[in-house]
C-alpha cells in the first residue's frame, strides 16, 4: 500500500515536466525558420521579359533565384530558363551556340564551363529554382537561351561586390 502514493507521485511529476516542456516547444522550433538563403523571384512572360534584368548581391552571398514562367503560350513556341554565366562570358556567343543544343535543353555541351547554373526550360505556369552562391566579385551575366529570347533582350547582370 505504501507504493501507490509514490507511483502516482512518479506519475504527476512525469506529467507536470512533459506538460512544460511541450508548451517550451512551438517557441525554440520557431527560430530556424529565418534561415536558408534569400530568394530572389523572377518572372518571365510570353512578352519575352524577365520582371527583373540586374540584382546586386554581396560577395559570398547565397541566393535562390527562383523563376515562374507566367505565360500561357505553349512550350514549344515560348519557353524560359535562366542561365547564370561567368563572368566575361560572350553572351551572344553562348546564345548562339545555345539555341542550336535543341536536344540538351538549349544547353550547348561544349560551353559548359561557362555555366555556373541553370533552370530546368519552362513550359507556362512551371517554376524551378537554382541555389548558386556568389563568393567572387564581378558581373554575372544572365539569359534565357531559348532561341531568339537573348536577342529580343531575355538577358540581365548580377553584380555582386
Ligand atoms: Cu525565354
């Protein structure tokens, strides 16, 4: 008879510290959600616009630029990605050679090591995103390598300094 006292000691004291520590939860798992890298939202429309042609970063920031194509035009006639190049890379050159890489996505293989990173090519209403972080200052260029689009002016610079 002495020990049912104590089992229910044991019993409310277990209850009391769970009962404490979960209301302490919702509190400590809201912290990290501030964290991750920036995204930066482009959009791209069957005007063959990007809604944003130059974003400045700081060096060593880590961005994930994230693009919608908002059009509604089908994807065989109006498609977009963003390509990130290095920096110096000829564009024109690079847009060129991209709109002949039918079968790589209008990625050209042989200029690859130009390409720090890509979207997927995409159709109306689809999203990708690419997280690329910039650890060397310099001018960045961007485009789309649809073919025609760099030309109609699918094209913008990150600077990061
Ligand atoms: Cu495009």
């Amino acid at each position: 008879m002495k020990h049912i006292p104590h089992l229910l000691l044991t019993a409310l004291l277990a209850f009391v510290l769970t009962g404490c520590s979960k209301k302490e939860e919702p509190a400590a798992a809201a912290a990290p959600a501030a964290a991750g890298p920036r995204t930066i939202e482009i959009t791209a429309n069957d005007s063959m616009k990007y809604n944003l042609n130059s974003i400045s970063l700081a060096v060593g920031e880590e961005v994930r630029l994230s693009l919608i194509n908002v059009g509604s035009m089908p994807k065989q006639a109006m498609a977009h990605n963003i390509v990130v190049l290095k920096p110096g890379t000829d564009t024109a050159a690079f847009a060129t050679a991209a709109a002949a890489a039918v079968a790589n996505d209008y990625i050209p293989p042989a200029l690859n090591d130009q390409v720090i990173a890509h979207t997927k090519m995409l159709g109306p209403k689809q999203t990708d995103s690419i997280v690329v972080k910039f650890t060397a200052p310099g001018e960045y260029p961007f485009l789309c390598s649809f073919p025609a689009h760099y030309q109609v002016g699918m094209k913008g610079t990150i600077t990061v300094r």
